[in-house]
C-alpha cells in the first residue's frame, strides 16, 4: 500500500503517483479509468523460476519462487515499492518493475526500474516528456527495448516504448484515450496486447507492435485486469476478469483468447462469493498456467493446465500474497 505521500485511484491492485497530482485525480476519473498492472509474455524454454511482488514490513519487493523445491529469494530491499509484476526479459537474465519511491521529490512518484535476475544491477530509468509516473514496464521480445504506461499527472495515459538505457524515447497507442495499461508484447514481436478503460470497466486490446490496428477482444464488462499474458507460441492471451465488481455478485475467473478474438476459455469459472482466481503468466513451455487462489485474506499458488484440468497447489495458504506472478525459464532462450 501507498504511504501518505501516495494514494490510490479507482482499481484495486494499481497505484497511481501522488498527492501532489490530487487535484488532477478527479478530473481524470471521470475522463478515464486507471487499470491494474499486467505481466510479461512467457517466452518458449524449460520451467524456471517464477517472479512476483509482495507486501512486506519494509514495503512491496520482487521475489522469486522455485515451483518445484519453493526456495523463496527476496531480490529487492528498494526504501518505497516495488509495485506492477516483475518481468523477465526473454532468456530471463533481467527483470524489470516500476519503483515507487517512499521519498518523492520533484513530482517522480513511479520510475521503471531493471535489475539483473539475481537482484545485482538494480537501475531506476529518469522521467522523461514530462511525466511524473512510468510504470508497468515491459521488455521487447528481443530484449533490447522496454515498453511502459506513461502518465503526467493531468490527462495524458499512454504506452511508449524506450531503449534499455532510457533514451530513444517513442509514443506507441493512447488506445481509445480513457487511459491504457499494461503494455505485453507477444513473443514473436509482432504484437501488443494491453487493458483499456471506460466508463464502464476495462477491456483487452490488441495492436501491431508499432501501436497500428488496435483492435478490441473483449466487453469492457470483464473489468480485465491484473496482467494479461501472452501463450509462448502467440497464438493465446491470459487474461483475469473481475466481473460485478463492487455488488454482491463479484467473482474473479481466468480465462484464455485467440489473438484475433475468436475461441474465449474459460480456464476457471469459480461463482461470486466463491474463491477468486488471478492468472498471472503462462509456463514457458506453454502447458501451465500460473495463478493465485484466494479464499478470503489467505492466498496460495496454484499451476493449472490452460484447458482447466489439473489444478495442482504449489504454496500452502497463507496471509502472504504473492502479485504479479511472471514465469521464467531455465536457460538463455530466444523467442
């Protein structure tokens, strides 16, 4: 959660800068809505470890988790939060997350953030074209750019793309210009997939890589949110839908897409007032889903086959929520 210095606006799960930007906030609501964070595509190549964010007494850090021993590694010890979902790049040497510091000065209320995958080489990227929050970064298929939302407190809310060292900077899509939010780029590199907002929820859109032929797969009333993730071959999206939010009705189901927007899955289909299912990231070897179940304030990882079978637990119920769960590999692997 934010400190005094931050707040939240409208979603669950999304921070958005900070108090200075106060006045800004209303305007905004009621001219766009501010979506909640995705994850990074799982690339082809061997099961490795898996990535996520979590509450601790020293605010959110970036983790990692064996699926199969469940060694736990915290990476970070950042003074603020790490916040979205860490992403791996494709051979899952780096990851990159926004930082939100604890000590803003000068309007930098969410910077991206990249790091080696043991925790080494952690770098926060400066602000540029005057925004005062980048966050939900992404990497490029080839590794070489990052993707990002892109926020300067008022009314621009777009996705851009950047070299890893900040430079080279590029507007991508502003999709329908009510706000846009986690940029994923498909492992082939030819497309983007991301949430959009209106009035009425969020949605998921697709583009070429380039922002072009923005195309919408889904009702603005699956309220899709907490990361969308691409299938290692391209050819599905993930996606988390929080349906009658806020009425007695509320229920959260994973489901999957074909890219064009035909063949909608659903993976689970727990009721409302039942258990809440946060798929977060395709296996990279494309036979698994990973997700948090939650029952109440306890919460457990789970892996499931993207047809539905195979629930299977991997972590022990417990307050502990792990977020933003992104799948890595074993090996340096190339999409």
């Amino acid at each position: 959660m934010f400190q005094f210095s931050r707040f939240t606006i409208s979603k669950p799960g999304h921070t958005r800068c900070a108090a200075s930007v106060l006045a800004a906030a209303a305007a905004i609501a009621a001219t766009a809505l501010v979506l909640v964070p995705a994850a990074p595509a799982a690339y082809p190549g061997p099961n490795g470890l898996i990535a996520f964010r979590a509450d601790t007494d020293s605010g959110s850090q970036v983790f990692t988790i064996d699926p199969e021993t469940l060694q736990q590694v915290q990476l970070t010890h950042v003074d603020g939060d790490a916040q979205g979902a860490p992403h791996w790049n494709s051979d899952s040497s780096m990851i990159t997350f926004e930082f939100d510091p604890a000590n803003v000065t000068s309007n930098d209320f969410c910077h991206v953030a990249t790091m080696n995958a043991d925790g080494s080489g952690l770098t926060f990227l400066p602000l540029a074209n005057g925004d005062q929050c980048e966050q939900t970064p992404n990497f490029s298929a080839d590794g070489k750019q990052l993707f990002y939302e892109g926020y300067n407190g008022r009314h621009r809310d777009d996705i851009w793309s950047m070299k890893l060292d900040g430079s080279d900077r590029r507007l991508v899509t502003a999709c329908e210009g009510r706000g846009v939010v986690d940029p994923e780029p498909s492992p082939d590199g030819k497309m983007l997939a991301f949430a959009c907002g209106s009035r009425s929820g969020e949605a998921l859109f697709v583009s070429r890589i380039d922002g072009s032929a923005l195309r919408r797969l889904t009702p603005y009333s699956f309220n899709v949110g907490n990361h969308e993730d691409w299938s290692p071959d391209s050819r599905r999206i993930m996606f988390i839908a929080q349906q009658n939010e806020g009425t007695p009705d509320f229920q959260v189901n994973t489901a999957t897409i074909a890219a064009d927007g035909s063949d909608l899955q659903w993976v689970t289909n727990y009721p409302a007032g039942g258990l809440r299912a946060y798929g977060n990231s395709y296996s990279p070897d494309g036979r698994w889903i990973v997700l948090r179940l939650e029952n109440g304030d306890q919460n457990a990882l789970f892996k499931i086959r993207p047809d539905g079978t195979d629930l299977t637990q991997i972590t022990a119920y417990s307050t502990f929520r792990p977020r933003g769960m992104t799948w890595g590999s074993v090996c340096p692997c190339t999409p």
